[in-house]
C-alpha cells in the first residue's frame, strides 16, 4: 500500500505542467456547484475517489474505477453530480448519481463534448486551444 500511495503520488506531483491532459484532473476537485468535492487516493493498487460535503468534509460515497497505474484522472459533468474517469486501459466511464450515490453506468457512453480526453490530438497537438478546455474546479 506504500508503494501504491507513492506511486499515484509522484504521478500526481510530478505531472509537468506543459504536459497536456484534457479535462481530467489527479487534484481535489468540485461540483459544479461546489456543493461536493473528490478526492482520489490509492488502496491495494486501486485508485478511489471519494466524495464529501464541501459544507460538513462529511463522507458522502466512494467508488474504485480503475487501477492506480493507468489512471488519468476526474471530471465532473458542469451541470450534474455525474463524475468521468479516464483510465488508459478501460477509457472513459461516467459514473451518474443517483439517490446519493455515484454509480458505474455499465454501457459504455461518450463524455459530453466539452471533457476533453488526455488523448485528443485535435487539443493535445495545439497548445493555443488549451485554455478553452473545460476542467473542473479546483478552488
């Protein structure tokens, strides 16, 4: 578990700035809202992301979407509770909230067309358009 806790940590923290890497984020991130944040932690090579009351830092759910290794990162939709993962060895999964829960949805679905995949080479190759990307908040 060492281990699994430094590897996302470097991978995180060592993540140069230049690099491109579309809407999805290692870093505490919000709601659209606000109204909850996640935070993405390592156990047993897995990656979990939590999420809590920005209000009360009270648990609210949790789930493991991919291994710690091939993981990318977050995005939360910008006008729902639903959350995106991207992970280089499953892609993109949106887990949707649903009755205070964030749930897999098993068939396979395409992000709304503003979360913007690390491997978007229309976005990746053109460092001008960077800026227009949408990334979930982060303050």
């Amino acid at each position: 578990m060492v281990f699994c806790s430094f590897v996302l940590l470097v991978s995180c923290t060592s993540r140069d700035s230049g690099e491109f890497w579309g809407s999805y984020t290692a870093d505490k991130t919000y709601s659209y809202d606000h109204k909850y944040y996640a935070l993405q932690t390592v156990e047993d090579n897995m990656i979990v992301v939590t999420v809590y009351d920005s209000e009360t830092n009270k648990k609210i759910d949790s789930f493991s979407p991919a291994r710690s290794m091939d993981f990318w990162g977050i995005c939360w939709e910008k006008d729902s509770y639903n959350i995106w993962t991207q992970s280089a060895d499953i892609g993109d999964y949106c887990f949707e909230y649903k009755n205070g829960k964030w749930v897999r949805h098993d068939e396979y679905m395409t992000p709304p067309d503003y979360i913007i995949s690390r491997y978007d080479e229309k976005y990746r190759d053109n460092h001008e358009m960077w800026s227009n990307i949408y990334i979930s908040p982060t303050k």
